[in-house]
C-alpha cells in the first residue's frame, strides 16, 4: 500500500470516529450537550424516558437525579428541624415542682391546675413541670447518692420554685438554709392560715388529694420555695390556694 493510500484510510478513520462521538462535527444542525439550553435538556431527557419501561425510569432516574433527590430530602427535613427547634424555643416553663418520693405516674391533671391557677391554661407555650426523680434513704432523712447530684444541679440553677418532701429530709436540708422567707413571701395572714409552724420556711399540710395527685404516702407534705427559684411569683400563687386544702 503507497503511503498516499495510508494518509487516506486514517483520515477517513479519523473523520468515522468523529462521527462516532459527536455528530455535531459533521451536522452542525446537531448541538454538542454542553451547548444546549436548559430547555432543551429537559426535552430531551424527556424524550429518554418515554422509551423507557417503569422500572427502567426509576432506574435512570435513581442514577441521574440521585443528588437531587437527597438535596430535597435533605431540606424538607431541616425545613422541619428548623419549625420544631423554633416552636420549642417558644416554650417557657412557669412554674417547675420537684416532688421527694413520688410514685405518681400521671401528673397531667395537676399540672392543668396549677395552669389554671396561673391563668395560663390556654396558652401552648406555658409548661408546668412536676419532676419526681427526687428519693430518699430508707429513713427520709437524705437523698439517695442520684438524687443528690440532681437536687444541687437543679437548686443550683434555679429550675426548681416548690418542693414538696418528708419534714424529716427537710430539717437535713434546711441546716444550709437554702429556702425562702414564706411569710414574707406570702404574707403574713396568709402564712398563719396554714397553722402553727416550727420555722417560716416551710408549710406542713395534710391533704389527701393533693397527696394522691403527687402520687406520696408521707404525712405531713413539707413545702418550701427555694431562695433559686426563677418564678417565686407563681410559685407563691400556687401555694396559697393550698391553704384551702390544710
């Protein structure tokens, strides 16, 4: 074969795999991809998948769109992340009991009273917190080693505005004085309706319902308000509709 006849056949090799690759080269009527318009793409895409079965459309789909599919996912769920972390910082908790020796499992329905007494029952966004994660020794003289840690973290803080628990545990609490003047608090008509007193720290009252609703089998019920307190105002609210119940 003449080196003229050589020149020739791999031009034409040339020129066919051209043609292989992007038509565009020889028909210029044909775009290369890179040039469409996005419109153009989306029709042809179209085209695509209306040769393709179901199965094969998912397929091609899952491989091509794959990004795209976890981006939506991904911003549908920080869409909800976002309401949630939104509608929870609009929570306020105004008014949190920490009650010694509970067995209560529901403490709803006070919770709703004490809402009531607050004049708040209508608002989602006013919490009543009833924490019974506070026990004691078998003499109900001193919290157990868990709920030590827990009782300073939440004095310490200012998460807990009542207490309730034995008088025993609060003559060992009281030593460092940490509770609130209640005849300052609630003055002082209203603190001798609850009767004699050993100190003005604390109330003693023997009532029932209120013992069942705090799920405690100790009488009397002692109840202080910590000098910590956040809302010592609500707090006082709640404790001198008790004095009914004395």
């Amino acid at each position: 074969m003449t080196e003229k006849n050589q020149d020739t056949n791999q031009r034409e090799k040339r020129v066919e795999q051209t043609e292989q690759h992007d038509e565009s080269v020889l028909n210029p009527e044909i775009k290369n991809e890179t040039d469409l318009s996005k419109k153009e793409r989306r029709l042809i895409e179209k085209e695509k998948l209306k040769g393709m079965g179901f199965g094969k459309k998912l397929e091609y789909i899952w491989m091509y769109y794959k990004p795209a599919i976890f981006g939506v996912i991904a911003a549908i769920a920080l869409a909800f992340a976002a309401k949630d972390y939104y509608e929870n910082a609009k929570i306020q908790t105004v008014m949190a009991v920490s009650v010694v020796n509970s067995l209560a499992g529901d403490t709803d329905t006070l919770e709703q009273e004490i809402k009531d007494v607050l004049g708040c029952s209508d608002d989602k966004y006013s919490r009543v917190e009833i924490g019974v994660n506070l026990t004691t020794d078998s003499e109900q003289k001193e919290f157990d080693y868990t709920a030590q840690m827990a009782y300073v973290t939440q004095v310490q803080t200012g998460s807990i505005d009542v207490m309730v628990m034995p008088e025993s545990l609060y003559q060992t609490l009281n030593e460092n004085q940490p509770f609130a003047d209640l005849e300052e608090l609630l003055g002082e008509d209203t603190f001798q309706s609850f009767g004699e007193q050993t100190d003005k720290t604390h109330i003693s009252i023997t009532d029932s319902k209120l013992a069942e609703e705090l799920g405690v089998a100790y009488e009397p019920m002692c109840i202080v308000i910590p000098y910590s307190s956040k809302n010592q105002e609500n707090a006082v609210k709640w404790v001198q509709t008790l004095t009914d119940q004395n």
